[in-house]
C-alpha cells in the first residue's frame, strides 16, 4: 500500500509538505479568479460523480472528501479514506484525474489520500454489471447477477412486501415469456419478515454448503427466496439494534449463494436507517421502486424515503402506488384512500408513476395462502396491473442502461 501522506499526480508520487497543506485554506486573490475558475464548490459538484470502488455510493456523500481547492491553475483534492485495498486509493486517484482533466481553468491535479488501515474490512461486492472479464468467484458472492432493484416505502402498512412479492412473481413470468429465466426475491426487512408466508415458504429453511459457508436459497414460483424469515421460528422476535440488523443484511450480501439471476428484487424494510443506508451503500442498486399509498399521511413519507435515494446516488425507477382504489361488485371504482398520491408523490422525486395496483381481497387471500395472486389467478386485474408493473420496471432499467 502507498504511503498514507502522499500527493498523486500524473508525473508521480510527492510528499505534502506543510506547505503545499496550507495553501488548501489559502484564498485566491481577485486576480487570479476569472469566470471560468472553478470554484471549491465546483470541485466537490464535480467530485459527487466518483463512486468508491465497489460502492454505488459518491466519496463527497461518503464524507471522504477533507479539502478541494483550485490554486494557480492546480486543482488539489485532499481525501481521508479507510481500506486495506491498495487499489482503491490508485484506483480513486485515476477517476479523480479522469474527471477534473481539462476542466477550466484546471492545468494540473494534485490528489492527496491519507489511508487508514479498518478494522474490519468488508469484502467487496461483485455484480455481472461490475464484474471485469474472467472475475474470480471468491468476494463476489453476486457475481451472476445482471440487475438489483430496491421496492422500498417511507413507512410501514402501504402493502410494500406484497407489491414486493408479486412484481418478483410477474418479473418471472414476463421474463419466462421472452425465454429469460433468473429472479431472486432478499427480504431485508428484518424485523417482520412476511415473505416467506406470501411465497408459501413458511417453516422451511435454506440449504447450506459447508465447505463454502454459503446459504442456498430456496426456490418458489420460479423465484429463488432468502429471507430473515427463513432463519427463525415464527414465534421468535427480533429484537437487534441498528449495527446487529446491518450485519445481518451483509450476510445476505455475502453468504448467499444466489447464482445466475437476471434481476434481484430488494425487499427494504420501511423508513430510511441502517437497513436502507447499509444497503445503498454496499450494494451497486441499478434502482429504487418506491411504493406508496394515495393519501398524504403516506405521500410525505414516501418523498422523504425517496430523497434518502437521491442522495446517495440511487436512481429512482418510478413511484408504485398500492391500494388504489376498491372495486365493489357492481364494478364500481371507490377510492378508499383518496386519490392521485402516487402521481403527486412521483412528481415531487422526478420520476415516473409505473402503475397503481388496486384494492382487492384475493391480494390478502392469496399472500396468506401462500400463492401470490399473481401465480394463484393471472388473469385477475390485480395480476394484470402487477404485470404492467413488472414491464413498466423493466423497460426503465432497459432505458437507463442504453
């Protein structure tokens, strides 16, 4: 590993004396500014597009970035990162040179990374989207898998593991009808794990591999299933502080043998904590389903959930709106909850509204059968606006990666 303390450039290595370390502070003088200066608030704008290695996450919104400053034409970067790789500070001093070369008023890049060893370092997490050709299998747990999505909601009680489960089912059989096979439903709500009762997995456990140490998770409508659920007996509640619950979502990251899926669907518990930030920033998520019922009680929180992804630098998919509207007999629509949240709540993120799933009692029925409605009866409307979900999510995911 390098040296802790030392300036990066393109000509080489060199020691941070304590001067070139002032002169981070030092203000420009009047005539050394001009209107294509880039100004310290321009460097970190600019730095918020360098991900750490492995992470989907920024090093400004990381809290890496010490100190950013443009002196005489030199721009100088001085970060404090903590890794017991010796790629990532080459690796970061590359995209780092990558950005800021041939910016105005930029002639040279000077980047000074203090490494501190961790005390625990994670391994790092490999998709097929990051993963470099002939990748080994060790540290990558996800290797083969192409795409990871998110289903999450401000709070709790807007059906949020229902539209879970049943997009995984419909993301199966559209996948299924284009000759595509491979998904893969983590439950990372911990602390009420519902989707082994909805996948009709309930009571049942997961394969281990002993020699590997790996879980293999167990399968259900064509959907590989892993889940806290899984793991305990029903009558077990679990009841972990934060740091116990982010362990526990890494190793479903790393211990879970999930082989070739074309898409993973993150089921997050509610609220944006550990859970959701532990999985932002370890994960490489291609996106965020944010699910919301129409009245503003849930709207609100759904945006504030919603901005948790902004920041650190999740694209947001669409806006899923549950429980749309009740349909009685007679096949008149009610709107028990009001109407036009989820367009209101896809507006105020910028994004789209992909579909709104409506009030039916075979939704309840066939989540506590076991059988997703989805699975149980295709036909239904429900299973049908589950379907417009399931395609709705693919081709963004399809349009954000052209």
């Amino acid at each position: 590993m390098p040296p802790a303390n030392l300036v990066y450039t393109t000509s080489g290595a060199i020691k941070v004396t304590p001067h070139i370390r002032r002169q981070f502070a030092r203000p420009l003088k009047p005539a050394q500014r001009s209107a294509h200066t880039v100004t310290p608030d321009d460097l970190k704008d600019l730095l918020r597009h360098v991900k750490y290695p492995g992470f989907s996450r920024d090093i400004v919104s990381f809290g890496l970035v010490r100190a950013a400053a443009l002196i005489d034409g030199t721009a100088r970067v001085a970060l404090q990162i903590t890794t017991a790789d010796p790629q990532v500070p080459q690796q970061l001093r590359h995209d780092i040179e990558a950005l800021l070369r041939g910016k105005p008023g930029v002639r040279e890049i000077m980047v000074d990374i203090a490494v501190a060893a961790p005390k625990a370092a994670l391994r790092p997490v490999t998709t097929a989207a990051t993963a470099g050709p002939g990748a080994p299998a060790a540290g990558a747990p996800l290797k083969d898998v192409r795409t990871i999505i998110a289903v999450a909601s401000g709070k709790g009680g807007v059906g949020k593991s229902t539209v879970a489960v049943n997009l995984a089912c419909a993301l199966a059989r559209v996948l299924a009808a284009q000759g595509r096979k491979g998904v893969g439903l983590m439950d990372c709500d911990i602390h009420g794990p519902s989707v082994p009762l909805m996948m009709g997995l309930a009571g049942q456990r997961p394969g281990l591999l002993a020699e590997q140490q790996m879980l293999v998770p167990l399968e259900a409508f064509d959907v590989k299933v892993m889940s806290m659920g899984l793991l305990i007996t029903e009558e077990t509640p679990v009841v972990w502080r934060g740091p116990m619950v982010t362990s526990a979502i890494r190793n479903f990251i790393q211990n879970v043998l999930w082989g070739e899926l074309e898409i993973l669907v993150v089921d997050l518990p509610p609220g944006t904590g550990d859970a959701q930030l532990t999985l932002a920033q370890t994960l490489p998520l291609n996106g965020a389903l944010i699910v919301t019922t129409p009245q503003m009680a849930a709207t609100q929180v759904a945006t504030r959930g919603g901005t948790m992804f902004n920041q650190v630098n999740v694209p947001i998919l669409g806006v899923a709106e549950n429980m749309s509207w009740f349909e009685d007999a007679a096949g008149t629509r009610v709107a028990l909850f009001g109407e036009g949240g989820g367009a209101r709540t896809a507006e105020q993120l910028g994004t789209t509204l992909l579909g709104q799933i409506p009030l039916f009692p075979e939704i309840r029925a066939g989540g506590d059968a076991g059988r997703p409605i989805v699975v149980a009866q295709p036909g239904h409307p429900a299973s049908i606006a589950f379907l417009e979900l399931a395609k709705a999510v693919l081709a963004k995911l399809i349009s954000a990666q052209a």
